[in-house]
C-alpha cells in the first residue's frame, strides 16, 4: 500500500491547505529545509542515496517510483534530502581527478578543470536545462484539466541530477580506462568506441529525463522528450561516417580551458 498524506493537513477532506501548512509548502520554505539539511550530515539518508544511485542504472522508474511517495508523504515531488547531492558532488571531484591524471594534468591545472566541470557541466548547464525544462513542462504539457498543478523546478533540477549521474560515469570513469590506448588514437577503432560511449551515456540522460517527466500524472504527450534520440543516433552516424572523434575534441577542450 502506497503512504498517504494525512487527513491534519486536510481541511475538511476537501484538498486544501490549511494556511500554517501552505506557508510550509512554499517554495521558499523547501528551499530553507533543502539548505538547512546540506549543512547537518546526521540527518542526510547516504544508504537511500546510494540506493537510487545504483537503480538508475539497473531500473530508474523504481527511483521515480520513490518520487510518488515523497509526494503523497511530504506534499512535494522534489528530494527534501541533499544527500544525493553530496555523493553526486564526491564522485564528481573523484572522477574529475581522475579525469586530469589520464589528460597528464598537473595539480591547479586539475584544480581548474574540477571548478570547470562542477560549476559549469554540472550546475550551469544543469540550471539551465531545468529551467528550460521547467518552462516547457509548465507551459506545454500540463494537462488542462489539470491547470491547478505545476511542475516544481527542484524537481525538474532533480530530474536533471538524476539523468546527469549515469552520464558522469559512463564518460568521467568507464571511458577513462580506454582513453590513453584506445579512444585518443587515429584508428577507426577509437573514434567507434570514444562515440558508441557518448551514444550510451547521452542516450541515458535522454530516457532518465523523460522517465522523470512522465512520472508526473498531470502531464501530457512526454513522448516527446524522446524524439531527441533520432537527431541523436543521426549524429552518431555522421561522426562515425566522417570520423570525428568527440572524446578527442573533449580532452583537447579541456586542455585548452585549464592553461
């Protein structure tokens, strides 16, 4: 049986929020929560994080699944727990370093390309896809009848978090294993497996992005967050055809950012 909101928080089973629950419902008090929990450690659930970490690569919607819950539970589709963000935010500095070890980087030249992928690959990038997401899904594919619900934007930089992760281990750990002796070389061998890499972990983020949008029962036509995959797969093509290595233009990116 799935958990259920209390009947308190209810006013007359009518749906309502009272006006003391609303006022801790707002988005600037989830905000507070979210920060206040990011500085306490004893209170972050590292196990459940884990826990989601390891599904979304073996069975992501059993992650989204979670997201219900939280939402009949705690009146609220995002994580109110930070704690998938600090194991995100380790293994991102983790494979960073390992990242520039591989590319012969020394130490602040390593230091740049960790606050380049943090602030930039990670959070930038990310605050400018859930916002981007947020709007379209608000705007286009909430379902009319169903105009009172919206979707939150920590749920759409959730999402993001959640379709960022598979992506950050399929391209800043597994391909550093072939990048010295495989993918950096000019043999037709490195460019095939360099870009089937890039195929799998953007192909991920595309189906983790569009499992967390079709989650929400109030939104309309998610299929279309899936379309992306045709211009995907097409521009996998043309590389491979024209022999473009991307993981090779990635690391000479990299190593132009950092001097």
């Amino acid at each position: 049986m799935l958990p259920t909101t209390s009947v308190n928080s209810r006013n007359q089973g009518n749906g309502a929020l009272s006006p003391r629950d609303a006022a801790r419902h707002t988005a600037g008090a989830k905000r507070y929560k979210y920060l206040r929990r990011l500085f306490h450690f004893r209170q972050m659930d590292f196990e459940f994080a884990l826990w989601q970490m390891l599904y979304l690569f073996t069975s992501p919607q059993r992650v989204y699944r979670n997201f219900h819950y939280r939402k009949q539970t705690k009146d609220q589709w995002a994580r109110d727990d930070p704690a998938f963000l600090v194991l995100l935010s380790i293994w991102l500095c983790v494979s960073t370093v390992g990242f520039g070890f591989v590319l012969d980087m020394g130490f602040f030249e390593t230091i740049k390309l960790l606050l380049w992928v943090v602030f930039i690959d990670c959070v930038g990038v990310g605050l400018l896809i859930a916002t981007l997401m947020w709007f379209i899904s608000n705007k286009y594919l909430v379902k009319q009848q169903n105009r009172d619900y919206d979707v939150e934007w920590g749920y759409a930089f959730d999402v993001h978090l959640n379709a960022f992760y598979p992506l950050l281990v399929i391209l800043h750990f597994i391909q550093l294993f072939f990048i010295n002796y495989v993918i950096i070389s000019d043999s037709v061998i490195g460019y095939f497996v360099g870009n089937t890499l890039w195929l799998i972990a953007i192909g991920y983020y595309i189906y983790v992005t569009f499992l967390g949008y079709s989650a929400l029962p109030f939104l309309k036509n998610t299929a279309i967050l899936l379309y992306p995959f045709a211009l995907l797969i097409m521009l996998y093509l043309i590389s491979l055809a024209c022999g473009w290595n991307f993981t090779k233009m990635l690391c000479s990116f990299y190593k132009y950012r950092v001097k």
